[in-house]
C-alpha cells in the first residue's frame, strides 16, 4: 500500500508514519530526511538543493521530486511505502501522481486534523539537544533535568521556528498551500481525516483502522 501522511507542523506526522509504516510492514520517509540524506552523501541532488537553501529560497519541486522517486525505486519498495508530509502542494502532488502512474498511484491520503490553538501548544513546547538533536517536549516528554538532555547531557535549545510569530506564520502558510491539496485527494476517493488531536496511541489506532 502507497499511502501519504499528511499535517500541519506540530500533528505529530513523524511519529506516526513511522508506526504506521511498523504495522503495514513497509518503509517511511520524510522530504527532510531525503533533503538531509543526499547532503551527508554530497549527491548531485544534495548540492543542487543546498544551492537554494542558501540562497534562502524554496527547493524547486522537481528536485524533491527526483528525490522522492529516487528513494521510491528503491528494491523492496514496490510493496509500499509511507511518505510523510509530502506532497505539500498540489503542483508536487500532480508530479507525483505522473511519476506513480505505473507503480499503482497513492492509495490513501491521511490527513491529520489538528486544532490551530493544540498545534501552537505543541511547537512551542519542543526542546532539541544541541548535542545528540533529541527531541523533548516540555509538557509530554520533558527532561529529567530542566534544559539538560538525558541522553548526552547537552544543551536543550527551541529552535527558531519554534518561536511564537514563526509557529503562526507556519500554521498559516501550511493551511493557505494545503487547502489545494485536500481537495486534490479528497475528489479521488483517496482522503481519510484522523483527529490528530487526541492521543498518540488513540491517533495509531485510528491510521491503522482507516488503511486496514
């Protein structure tokens, strides 16, 4: 099964797809982790990409797109596959409809509805280690000791777009692009919403319902 997992910043999809990729017993990836993949492997996709980035300027979407299918032809693969948080926008969800033309198309599009206020909550109470990145949260999982990893002893930090006037600018910017993209999927059949507000096993239990 070819499924998407889509969601706001902050509706938990990375936890998730990688449980739901357990259960259906295929792989997952996000566009950040490919973005970072062929960077650390200095791939000519990664240095195309690093090219925008540092110019500060969105990474055009046939790269991701070639990034995507890259990793998608992958051996193995044509059992299914999880992708989280990708497409974006309905021009990245049309390539990709074309490029998935012969491999069976996207199954199920999830998308994980979370309130805007639960959302706000969320990103602002994420903390990463500068040492080791791993991620707390100072209401669900905070840390042992107040702005120390468990893990390596490093710093805690909030990362900048975790910041008040970045989380309402990111809220707003993923709702004005995917609104396109809802309904992209929702007129193929292909939409299935999950309250992505309620808890993290009650949200797995309900991905995996919908996908059964």
């Amino acid at each position: 099964m070819n499924v998407i997992l889509l969601g706001p910043p902050g509706a938990g999809k990375g936890t998730q797809a990688a449980r739901l990729a357990t259960t259906l017993e295929v792989e997952n990836v996000s566009s950040g982790d490919l973005f970072r993949d062929h960077q650390e492997r200095d791939t000519e996709l990664g240095r195309l990409a690093r090219s925008y980035m540092e110019r500060g300027v969105l990474v055009p979407d046939d790269v991701t797109i070639r990034m995507v299918m890259d990793w998608v032809k992958v051996p193995g693969r044509e059992r299914g596959f999880v992708l989280d948080g990708f497409p974006r926008t309905l021009a990245q969800a049309e390539a990709l409809d074309g490029e998935l033309e012969g491999r069976g198309g996207i199954d199920k599009a999830l998308y994980m509805k979370v309130a805007p206020e639960e959302l706000a909550r969320r990103l602002m109470g994420r903390l990463v280690c500068r040492g080791c990145q791993t991620p707390y949260h100072e209401h669900s999982s905070p840390p042992t000791e107040p702005d120390r990893c468990d893990a390596c002893g490093g710093e805690l930090y909030q990362r900048e777009d975790d910041r008040p006037e970045a989380v309402k600018k990111r809220i707003q910017v993923y709702t004005d692009e995917t609104e396109p993209l809802i309904e992209f999927y929702r007129r193929r059949g292909k939409l299935e919403e999950v309250d992505g507000g309620d808890s993290i096993e009650t949200v797995e239990r309900s991905l995996a319902a919908v996908v059964a």
